[in-house]
C-alpha cells in the first residue's frame, strides 16, 4: 500500500510537465470537499501490545470518510481545513479490539500548481489533531442480566491517545462546469503522508500510562474526492 501511494504522489508531480502552469483569470475560489479512501497508520507497537495480551490484532488498511473546505487566492496560496475519520473493529470467539481515530487539519500553506477551468493541482502543508480510541471488549453470555453487568469488573478496557502530526498533500482535480452557472462538480484523488512530532501517550480517563505503545494515527492516506466549487 505504501508503494502505491508513493507512485501515486510520483504520477502526480509528474503531471506538472504535462499541463504546464496555465492559470484561469476567473474561478471559484472556495472549494466544499468530501473524500472516501484508504488511511494507513502505523499499529506495529500497538498490535506487539495487544498479541502479547491474547487480543485480537488491528488491521492497518482502514477505510476513511472526511470532509474539507478550501479557500483558494489569485496568487495561487491556498488555505484548507478538514475533518476525517477512520474506524475498525476486530474480534475472535470472546475478545473484540475496536479502534477509531477523529482527526481535524489545518493548512499552514497550500500552493497551487495548475489552476484552469478543466483542472487543478496543488499542494498542502499543515497541521493535524488525532484523537484516537483504543476498546477492548470481552464478551459476555446471552442472558446476562442489567444488574449483574453492571455489578462486575474487567469486561471492557478503553484508552485514548491524543497526537498532533505535520501532513503534506497533494490534490488533483478534474472539474466539470454546471449549466447555467459558474459553479463546477469536482472529481479528484488526494494523496498524503502524517508524520507525528512525539511518540504517543495512552490514557485511561486522565491518567497517563507509562511505557505506552507508540503508533502514527495519520500514516499514508489515499482518498477518492468528490465535491463542488461555490
């Protein structure tokens, strides 16, 4: 999957000699995003933690939803904020490992390749906040009472971890003119790469627990984007 993103960012950097740096004197300048694909965080240390506890191992391969604005400039800066998701839930006979991980970026600076009336390329540096979810939960008999649920201890585990990653993008975009109006439907692929600035630190509640697993929430993403320009 990294090799393919890798590729992907290569193909669409290569584009650049492709369709040139030809600007529209006229466009929307702000962008409504939703984007549908594939996150990829690094788990190594929390899997190693979890097998070494006879729980079930979480995939690295995630499906992702999010949504994102852009601001766009005549001077080819960009400005962008977006809002992503990504959740899983693996289990065996007895034991289920849930882990789900909110994320809301801001760019710091986004540049614009390519800007015309057919396509666009650019790309972003920025800052993104993880909230991450980690559950593990046992299961208990058909029949089990209220009162005797709540009365025991030890079915469910739950922490959180909370880290802040630079990112960098790239987006490419084919925009198709709406009739009878300046507004354009967005078809498009976004490529990223997280990269986290301190290792993770577990919580149970408000308690820090020591020796905790590292993990890059962010990793490698690769989305399918569709939107609009307004």
């Amino acid at each position: 999957m990294k090799t393919i993103i890798t590729t992907t960012l290569f193909i669409f950097y290569s584009g650049l000699s492709v369709f040139g740096q030809t600007d529209s004197t006229e466009f929307n300048k702000k962008q409504f995003h939703s984007y549908f694909g594939i996150q990829v965080p690094t788990l190594t240390e929390l899997n190693n933690s979890l097998e070494a506890n006879n729980y079930p191992k979480l995939n690295e391969n995630n499906f992702s939803i999010g949504l994102g604005m852009i601001q766009m400039t005549k001077k080819k800066v960009i400005f962008q904020q977006e809002l992503n998701v990504y959740s899983q839930t693996q289990s065996n006979d007895s034991i289920s490992t849930s882990l789900r991980s909110v994320s809301f970026g801001q760019s710091l600076f986004g540049y614009s390749y390519i800007q015309n009336e057919n396509f666009q390329m650019y790309s972003l540096f920025g800052l993104t906040y993880f909230n991450t979810t980690l559950k593990v939960t046992h299961a208990i008999n058909n029949g089990t009472t209220f009162n005797n649920y709540s009365s025991t201890t030890g079915n469910q585990l739950e922490m959180t971890t909370n880290n802040f990653l630079a990112n960098i993008s790239t987006h490419f975009n084919y925009l198709i003119k709406l009739p009878n109006t300046k507004n354009r439907l967005i078809l498009g692929v976004r490529a990223a790469y997280y990269l986290p600035f301190d290792n993770s630190k577990w919580l149970m509640g408000k308690t820090e627990l020591s020796e905790s697993p590292n993990i890059n929430p962010g990793g490698y993403a690769l989305n399918f984007v569709l939107g609009f320009s307004y």
